[in-house]
C-alpha cells in the first residue's frame, strides 16, 4: 500500500477524533490536489508569501474554526520515519503556515530511536510560541484496525 493510499483513511480518522473533542474540522488531501479556495481564504493574509517558497504541500491541510479565527491543521505522512528531515519536513510546514496543530503520522511503530532523541532534544517537536494547545506530534497509524495505536509524546486528544 503507497502513502498516498493512507490519506484518505489518516483523514477520517483525524476528523473524527476532532469532532470528538467537539470542534469541527475541514481537512483536505493537499499533496495531490493542491489546495482548495476554501482552504486558501483561511491562511492569514501575512502567510500567503509561502507559497512562492514552497514546492510541496502538507499531505494533508485544513483547519478548525476557532472562537475568533480559524487554527490551521497541517499533516504530513510517511510510512516511517527514516531519517530526521522526516520530522523536520513536518515541523516546517507547521511553522511556516503558524499551524496550530502538526502531525506527522507513520504507518509503522514509532523507532524507540527517535523517541529516545527527541525526549533528549527537547526542540525537535517543538516551536516556538508552542503551548499545550499548539503542537506537533508524531501518531501511528494502523491501517488494519483503522485507527492511531501510538502517540508521542503524549495523545493530543486526550487533552
């Protein structure tokens, strides 16, 4: 199974665990089709510059509306995590569009490797400005059952 054959199942899963926690999310596969108008109206006018920049594009892209504005989502997949750019790549698309939530999911067991360096580099999953509502974290994703068996550092949805 290709990464891309991951998107869709990865994006109903996320979207239903949002709309668990009682926010209602729009997410789009943005690695093959680019980004919608709807999706473009919600990047802040101070961020369009990226896309000048940018070749490619979060796997997946999307928001949920906030209170006062909407909070940018951005994921970024693989099927396993071989090299640190991996967590970087996904880190960079969070901080450039100022995401409020970044995932990258894998569809193989998280290497206890990473988790051991990014426990011991504190800033490796972090930005800056993060808090315990803005984050990046890295979720397993089991294609068989259809659902994230393993979270680091921590759930982000049981928050």
């Amino acid at each position: 199974m290709a990464e891309v054959d991951s998107y869709e199942p990865i994006k109903k899963e996320l979207e239903q665990l949002f709309i668990a926690k009682g926010k209602t999310p729009h997410l789009e596969i943005t690695a093959t089709k680019g980004l919608s108008e709807k999706l473009k109206q919600k990047i802040p006018q101070n961020r369009e510059i990226v896309f000048v920049f940018l070749k490619k594009k979060p796997d997946l892209f999307g928001f949920v509306d906030g209170q006062y504005s909407s909070d940018l989502i951005t994921v970024e997949v693989k099927e396993k995590i071989e090299k640190l750019d991996d967590i970087y790549q996904a880190k960079l698309y969070k901080e450039v569009f100022g995401a409020k939530y970044g995932f990258l999911v894998v569809t193989r067991p998280i290497p206890e490797e990473i988790k051991r360096l990014c426990r011991n580099t504190f800033n490796i999953l972090r930005s800056s400005g993060d808090d315990t509502y803005r984050f990046l974290v890295i979720g397993q994703y089991d294609k068989e059952s259809g659902s994230f068996v393993d979270w680091f550092e921590k759930n982000p949805f049981e928050e």
